[in-house]
C-alpha cells in the first residue's frame, strides 16, 4: 500500500505517493527526474547518490525516504544560484576536478556539507569528508583542491 | 526488495505496543545503513518495518557524575562525535565515531542500531567494553539492564527479543588514573575495520595496573573482551614486555570467522599488533591523566 511522502526538495514543497520500501535515490530520480544525483553501488559503500537532508550529507540510496518526511533535502540541483554556479560547482570546472562525472555531484555535496560546517578546513579535514566518496577515474588531488580553493575563496568574499 | 507495511511510531510506548503486536513479523529500522542492504539482497523480507529513525524520545546524550553517560539509541554517530559532553568525559567514543565508516553514513546511522545489526567488525562495542557498559532493552511490560559483554549472542545476533527495542546506551563514570583508546585495522578510510582494539588501564597510587579491560571486534562472532589477557596487567606495573605477552595471549582468546577480506590466521596475527598498540596508547594516557 502506498504511502503519502510530505518532502521539501530544493525549497519545492512535494506531497508523492510512494511505495514504502522506495529509497531517497529513487524518489529523486524515478518520481522526479532529478538525474543530478547518481545511484551507483546503491549500497552506501560510494557516496555517489550524496544529498542534504536538513543541512546533513546522507546516502540517499540508503535512506528510505518515508524516512525524510517533513525534512528538507538538497540535491546538486539546488545549489546554484539560478544560472549562476555555486561556488564550489565552479571550482570543480576550473580545476579539471573531474573525468567521467559520475562522482561530482556527490563530490560536491559532500564538500558543501564540509564548508558549511566548516568553512576554513585543513586539507587532511577535507579528504576526511570526502573519505566515503569514490572517484573511480583518476584521483582525488584536484577535488581536493578544488574544495581548498573555494573555501579560501568564500573566506576572502566574507572579509 | 520486498514490499512491506511502514509503521512510524510516535512514542517508545507505541512502538512497544506494536512490536508486541507483530514480534516475529516485523523488524525495526533506525539509520537503516546496514538493514536496507540486508532488505535489498533479500537476506529478510519482513511483512513490518518499525520506523523508529525520527523517535525524538530517543535522540540524547546525558551525564552526571555519579551515573555516568546515557546515550538514547536513535542517537546518530555524528551526534555522538561532535558532543562536548562526550569529549570531554569519554572522548575515546568521538575518536572512535570520528573514524566509523563516512560522514554520509555517521549522519544517518545510530549508535543503537550500530549495536543491533551487531556485526562483530562494528566500531561501537569494543570501546564499550573496555568501559564496562550496558545496554536497556524494554518490551512492553518494562526494561532490563544488560551488559555489552553479553549482548552478543552469535554472528549478528543479540539478545533482543523479538518484542524488544534496546533503549539507551549506559556507560559508568570512567574512574580516575584511567587511559583508553581503540585502534582499529582496515584498508582505506571509510572501510569496515577488518580487527579492532579498545584497550583500558586504570592506575592505583603507586601506577600500578588496578584495572585493565581489552575489547575486541571482528576476531569472533560476536564483540569480545580477552579476559585472559587482561588479569595478566591487573596488580602489576605495565611494561612493554608485558604488553607483548599479553597482547599474544589476547590474540590466543579469539575465534575469528575468515572472510573475503583476510584469513582467520591474519586476524589472529593483526589482532595481537593491535591489542599491542591500543595498550601502549591507553598506558600514556592513564600515565597522563594520573599526573
């Protein structure tokens, strides 16, 4: 029996019916169309599916999404500022931070949730926050520093 | 993943009341960060999900002096690792939540269903039992107090019943003189440990061991403590030397199950280098906290 999902999503308010062992990802992607964010191992062993949910970066693969009723996701579509890039969205761009793609939005994520909770981090402090994120191209050397440079950059812009 | 009916209580009592109602038929999901897989491979397939993740009842972390910690158990890891209160009383629990999987699942995750799911690699009970904890587990007729060391009953097996929601997390005030760390082996960041070690001294007057506890996780089918080896440390002046005889004698107390990460015989061996390293952090801190 399908149940009734109450879900703010990119400040859009949602009311879906859902089947209750349908996931965060699934909502998302199937119900909808907000592709940005990538289902890959859907086992929360890659981070790749990452959202915000009030605030907190979760494996939306491995949250039921009954489970969010009543809370507010963020997903990569909702982070720019209409046409404008988030800050860290262009940092990825200008730093190569990425190959095939698959990871960057839950890279993304993942480094939004670091600096927004901390926004001067060590570099050790964020390869820790993007430690459940796997980029299976190349390396993570330039998403580091790509997140490095937009935190220095927000810094300066706060000053 | 099979369908099932979604019941999302409001209260510990509901949530008692239904679990009473439906026992067998039904399984309790908090965080989800291990159940969900277990319900997408199709290892369950329960006709009832109890939805305690939002059970605000629950969500706490408290302290005093002469009770000690209690921790409700839909308390995520991420509130645990960044409590003040924690850090400042049991910080070998933020130093372990900080490294418990990733950010993503520690912000979902909790603490109390970590436990339940009781996988013998899970990061929480070790720690827990080298700090004496315990467990409330309640059914609709009242709560029972049980320890960590016998929570476990066999690979990811407790002694919840059926009717039964673990409640809290209890731990003792951690008495003077005393140091504890937990170091675990894996791979990368973000892995589930392949062994780890918790390791507690507590020092009388003249620095001597007058207590010590070794918790031990992934060398058996459920969390361990080598009890062995620890009433070797107890009365004596700790050395290196004893460390090592210990920690062989520690590694001797395990029965790991062989996996597709290592062998029961690595694990055997590695335990040992860890039960080693967690001893001599833990003697530096009992050591600085008695001066």
């Amino acid at each position: 029996m399908k149940k009734i999902l109450n879900v703010t999503i990119n400040g859009t308010p949602y009311e879906i019916a859902i089947k209750p062992k349908t996931t965060l990802v699934e909502v998302l992607r199937n119900e909808l169309n907000l592709t940005g964010t990538k289902r890959s191992c859907n086992a929360g062993g890659c981070s790749s599916c990452s959202v915000l949910v009030d605030g907190k970066v979760v494996n939306s693969c491995s949250v039921l999404a009954l489970q969010v009723d009543g809370k507010e996701v963020t997903t990569i579509e909702g982070i720019a500022d209409g046409a404008k890039l988030h800050p860290l969205q262009q940092a990825f761009l200008e730093h190569g931070a990425y190959q095939c793609g698959y990871c960057t939005p839950g890279m993304i994520i993942a480094g939004k949730a670091l600096l927004d909770e901390n926004p001067n981090p060590t570099k050790q402090e964020v390869k820790e926050a993007i430690a459940g994120n796997l980029c299976r191209c190349t390396g993570y050397v330039r998403i580091v520093d790509a997140i490095l440079a937009t935190a220095k950059k927000l810094q300066e812009e706060a000053k | 993943m099979r369908d099932f009916e979604y019941i999302a209580p409001k209260t510990v009592k509901e949530t008692l009341d239904v679990l009473d109602e439906y026992q067998e038929d039904c399984k309790i999901i908090a965080g989800g960060q291990s159940l969900l897989n277990i319900l997408k491979q199709g290892l369950m397939a329960p006709e009832y999900i109890i939805d305690i993740k939002n059970l605000e009842e629950l969500n706490y972390i408290k302290f005093d002096e002469k009770d000690g910690l209690k921790i409700g158990a839909t308390t995520t890891h991420r509130s645990v690792e960044f409590s003040d209160t924690i850090k400042e009383h049991y910080n070998v629990l933020s130093e372990m939540e900080r490294h418990l999987a990733t950010v993503q699942i520690r912000n979902w995750g909790t603490i109390g269903g970590n436990l339940c799911i009781a996988d013998p690699t899970g990061d929480v009970a070790p720690p827990l039992l080298a700090m004496d904890a315990t467990v409330i587990i309640a059914n609709k007729d009242g709560e029972r107090e049980v320890t960590v060391l016998d929570f476990g009953v066999d690979y990811y097996e407790t002694v919840v019943g059926p009717n039964e929601l673990l409640t809290e997390i209890r731990v003792p005030v951690i008495p003077s003189n005393t140091g504890i760390a937990y170091l675990k082996y894996r791979i990368v960041e973000g892995d589930a440990p392949i062994v780890g070690a918790a390791v507690a001294f507590t020092l009388n007057e003249k620095g001597a061991c007058k207590k010590a506890r070794i918790g031990m996780g992934g060398v058996a089918p459920i969390p361990i403590r080598a009890e062995k080896a620890e009433k070797m440390f107890e009365g004596e002046k700790i050395t290196d030397t004893l460390i090592e005889e210990a920690a062989k004698v520690a590694s001797e107390e395990t029965t790991p199950i062989p996996d597709i990460v290592a062998s029961a015989e690595y694990k055997k061996r590695v335990i040992g280098v860890y039960v080693k390293r967690a001893a001599k952090l833990a003697l530096t801190r009992a050591e600085k906290a008695a001066n």
